[in-house]
C-alpha cells in the first residue's frame, strides 16, 4: 500500500489554475474516499453511547430502538436506516440535528423519507414543546405537506416510543449491512450525473 506522501497529488494551489490531469487525480481519489462513507457513518452513530443527555436510556440505544420498532413493523430497508440515523446529527448539530441528519441521508433517500427526517424534530415537538414554554403545534404549519402523515406517524410509532430501557433494541450490527447498501447508492448529488447525462456504453 503506498504512504500518502507518495500519493499522485493535483499541483494547482488555486482553483482557477487547475487542469483536468489535476481533477482526474482528484476524482480517483474522490471515488476511494466516498466508497468509506458508511464506515464514516457508522462510527459517528457509534458516538452516541454513553450520551444519556438526561434520557431513560443513551442516544444510540434511542436510534436503535427506532430502528428495530420500524424493522418489527415491517418498514422497507431505506426507512429503516432513515429511523437509524434520524438522530445521527446530535453530536455536531445540537440546535439543529435534524437537519444534519437529513442533508447526510439527502443524496440516498426518497423525498418523502428525506421530508421526514428534516422534519422529525418539529413534529416530535408536540409531545413535549408546551412543556418548555414553547408551541406544540408549529408542526401544523406543514399540514397539507404530501408527507405529513408520514412524519407524524414515525414521531408516533417509532421515534417517541423508543426510550424504554426494557424495550427490544437489535445491536448495531444487525443494522450496519443495511446502512451499506443505502449510502452505496447515491440518486441526488450534484457529484453524480443524472442517468441522462451518463455516456452510453460502447458497443462491442
């Protein structure tokens, strides 16, 4: 295995002196980087045990117990890593978690699972906001949204009933072949071309 150091590297030290040699070598790259993202993903998920944040239980046995009451339910694979990672952006967006959670999982996932982990942190709100001086019901500002339904109900099936310390929660490992699967394959990116704009395969 090469060290670093001895890595075929871009030489342009500002963008607008780059060549495209430079970005093949970058994109080489690119490709090796993005093939580890569920390593990456799976670790950060990872650091979420141990922060009970004041909770029953920590916040990774939250997400897995989100997980597994959606797996138990008969939820298709993409819906179950969305209920796994739905709380993923705890450590780095504390004000905004849901939104990290989402913009990770955007290039993966439908739009209407998309809506739903953007969502999940005002819609949860209705079950303890008014106990914080704050609105219940801002969540009703989206009514009429094709998935607010759907957000509801994962709020009320999934996420809000996943703080029992007796409750089932499947290990980790159970959800990582899943994870890898749906983070193999990107849809929506601004790095990945649309499936008209891909070259057409030589005939041979």
């Amino acid at each position: 295995m090469k060290a670093q150091s001895d890595e075929a590297r871009a030489r342009f030290t500002s963008m607008e002196a780059s060549t495209a040699g430079d970005w093949q070598i970058i994109s080489g790259h690119f490709m090796q980087f993005a093939s580890k993202l569920p390593d990456r993903v799976l670790a950060h998920l990872a650091l979420l045990r141990g922060d009970f944040g004041g909770f029953a239980v920590d916040r990774l046995t939250h997400s897995l117990q989100t997980a597994t009451l959606a797996q138990r339910a008969g939820r298709d694979e993409e819906y179950v890593v969305c209920a796994l990672l739905h709380d993923i952006g705890d450590t780095l967006g504390t004000f905004n978690h849901s939104d990290i959670a989402a913009a990770m999982l955007k290039p993966f996932v439908s739009d209407e699972n998309f809506w739903m982990v953007e969502k999940h942190g005002i819609f949860q709100g209705y079950y303890f906001f008014h106990y914080l001086g704050f609105d219940r019901d801002l969540r009703e500002q989206f009514r009429g949204h094709p998935s607010f339904e759907r957000t509801a109900e994962f709020c009320a099936l999934y996420d809000g009933p996943a703080f029992d310390p007796r409750a089932e929660s499947l290990p980790l490992s159970f959800f990582e072949p899943m994870v890898r699967r749906v983070l193999s394959q990107p849809r929506k990116s601004l790095y990945v071309a649309a499936p008209e704009n891909r070259a057409a395969p030589e005939n041979r």
